[in-house]
C-alpha cells in the first residue's frame, strides 16, 4: 500500500530512490520521536520565558524613557529619550545637546520637559514617562509650585501634562534606563543629535533588545 502510494504521488526515477531506503527500525522510531518531543518542550520553554521577560504598557499607552548626561567643565547636557508601545517596538529616539546648563539636575529636568512636549507632538494622549532622576521624577508628581533651581522646567512640565488623557511618572534604577542612558553619554561625546521615528541610533540596537528585554514591569 505504501508503496502504492509512492509510485503514484512521485515521478519514477524519485519514486525508485525512495523505495530504495531501508525502512527505519521501531527503535530509532522511538528514538526520533523523544529526541522530537524533547525539542518542542524546550522551544516552548524558551519561548514562554520570552514572554514573561517583556511586559509592555498595557493598551495604547506609551511608554517614554529618558536620561541627561552632564559636561560640567562646558555646562552642557544632552536630552535623550526612547519610548515603545506594548510590544516593546521603538516608536522615536531622540537626543538633542543644550548650551548654558547649570547643572546634572538641570539636565535631567530638561530631559523630562522634552518628553511631555514631545509626547504632545506626538499626539499620545497616555503615556508613561520613566527616568532614573528620584528627585525630578518626584517633582513632576507633585502638584505643589516648585521653588529650586530647576523650578522653571517643572513649571513647563505642569503646564503641560494637564494636555494628556492619562500621564504617569515612574522612577526606574539606571540599570533598567540603560538605553536611554546609552543615548545621553555617546550623543554628549560625539555631539549627535538626532530624531529618529521607530528606529534608535545605530550604537543603541544591541542595547535596545538587552534592557528593554530584561525590564521588570
């Protein structure tokens, strides 16, 4: 019957080739079909563990990265920000250098009002907004006027979130921020600037997929 069913399904030179195989012990059978079975649970496992490694915001939200890095000696700093949605796609990099900074809090606060005014250029109404700056972070949550030294770029942040449907500041430790630090310190160095929709820089990709995969969420 089988091979009945070789001849007539193949040409006659393929067919020959084929009944000229020797049949496959039972054993070896048996063999393939564990050594099969032990292969799927392992892709399984692997790609259940992908799985649970990423957890994006949930729905439409958009999640937005951003760091300062600091020249003290030429009071300069550049503003870079990642952001992704659920998939954990980049949807815009950005760095930018700024002139006349006072200080590496001053960096971060004017990283964190690029953010919102870019999440509004970008027309997300709900966002969450993640730097590793405890202080900054704090003061955007707050909704009490801010008297420091960064207290004009909080003022511009307040302002501004009142224009999302839902808004959301998050601390993240540095070692979970390390793409959007990545940006800040080598577009710092090289004086790169760039705005980039569903990419990052070039020097960035290994590190998109190594932090934004390890992200606890």
């Amino acid at each position: 019957m089988k091979r009945e069913l070789i001849v007539n399904t193949f040409s006659k030179g393929d067919a020959e080739k084929i009944l000229r195989i020797p049949p496959l012990s039972n054993t070896l059978l048996c063999a393939l079909s564990h050594l099969g079975r032990q292969m799927l649970e392992s892709m399984k496992g692997k790609l259940a563990l992908e799985l649970i490694k990423w957890s994006g915001p949930p729905g439409s939200i958009v999640k937005i990265d951003f760091d300062g890095a600091y020249d003290g000696y030429h009071y300069k700093s550049t503003s870079s920000i990642v952001s992704k949605n659920a998939e954990g796609i980049a949807l815009l990099s950005y760095s930018k250098t700024q002139k006349e900074v006072p200080s590496a809090f001053a960096a971060e606060a004017l990283a964190c009002r690029k953010v919102v005014q870019i999440g509004i250029e970008m027309q997300w109404l709900e966002i969450i907004i993640e730097g590793d700056s405890l202080a900054i972070i704090k003061k955007c949550q707050s909704k009490s006027q801010d008297r420091s030294q960064v207290g004009v770029y909080i003022h511009d942040i307040h302002k501004i979130i009142d224009k999302f449907s839902n808004i959301v500041f998050k601390y993240t430790p540095r070692s979970e921020n390390g793409l959007a630090h990545i940006l800040a310190t080598k577009s710092l160095k090289n004086t790169e600037e760039f705005y980039l929709l569903k990419n990052v820089s070039g020097y960035a990709e290994k590190q998109k997929i190594a932090n934004w995969m390890q992200e606890p969420h």
